[in-house]
C-alpha cells in the first residue's frame, strides 16, 4: 500500500530544494509516535505553524525496539506512517533507522529544527548543525500526562483492577 506523503530520502531531498528555492521555510522534526495522542497532535500542530512545511521523520520499528525496549513499539512502522498521513498539519514523512535523528537532518538541511520542551537546548541532535547553517531550534510545550508511556501505564493499571 502506498502512504501519502511519505517519501525516501532521494525524492525527499528534491522536493526540499524546490521549496527551498522558492523560498519556503521547511520545519523538520522526529519522534517514534507510537500511540498517536493529543500531545502528538498539539506538538505537530505547533510545528507546522513554524514554517511553511512540516516533514516529520518516524522511527523505524527496529530503532523504537532499541530506543524504548523489547515491548515497543505497539504499532508497526507502517500502520504509524499511515496514522500520521492523516494529519493535515503533516506535509512529509520518511522513515528512519539510526538511533538518532543527526545524519537524516545533514542530508534534509530543515530550516527549523523542533523536539519537546522535555529536551534540553544543547541536547537536541542536529541542533547545532541546523543553527550553523542560519536555521534555529525550537522547544515546543508538552502536554502534561499525554505519552504513549503514560497511556501504556494507564491501560495497564486499568487491566490488574479486573
């Protein structure tokens, strides 16, 4: 099946320097999304708002297994990126297998970096990369008890008081 809106980094990387020439500010952020939530939806929202296209990069089923362990994640690579296609504020999506985010950023070359607030300025991979080249980094408000762990945990609880 093919997903909207995703793309590899090839065709990507062209559809970038088209926008880019045309002047178009290009927001770029990542993350496993694993059980879409109101967090995910506000933080996405957010980041669209920055510029004038959001790629939004997934972590691959492998890299969330490593990052968030054997029981991650939830929902399988496509059934995320297909979730995530069905968000307007969304405009591209590729997916990722390294640990971190930092070489994806070196070939996209985003104007805008974005990560949760949960980050720490100098923490936040690509950041300075992205500042280097002119763009900046920007920390977006999470919403307080809205993550996938949380929602894992509550369901949980839930089932041992059955």
């Amino acid at each position: 099946m093919k997903i909207d809106k995703y793309m590899d980094l090839a065709e990507l990387q062209k559809e970038i320097k088209t926008l880019q020439s045309e002047g178009k500010k290009l927001v770029f952020t990542n993350g496993c999304f694993d059980l879409l939530h109101v967090g995910h939806v506000r933080y996405l929202k957010a980041a669209r708002n920055l510029g004038d296209r959001l790629i939004v990069a997934v972590n691959s089923d492998q890299s969330v297994q490593t990052l968030k362990g054997p029981k991650r994640p939830i929902v399988p690579e496509a059934e995320r990126l297909e979730v995530l296609s069905a968000l307007s504020c969304i405009d591209y999506l590729i997916l990722f297998s390294d640990l971190t985010p930092a070489q994806l950023i070196v070939d996209l070359v985003p104007d805008i970096l974005v990560k949760g607030a949960d980050w720490a300025h100098k923490d936040i991979v690509g950041g300075d990369f992205v500042e280097q080249r002119g763009g900046k980094v920007v920390r977006i408000a999470l919403v307080d008890g809205a993550s996938t762990t949380s929602i894992i945990e509550r369901i949980e609880r839930r089932l041992r008081r059955r």
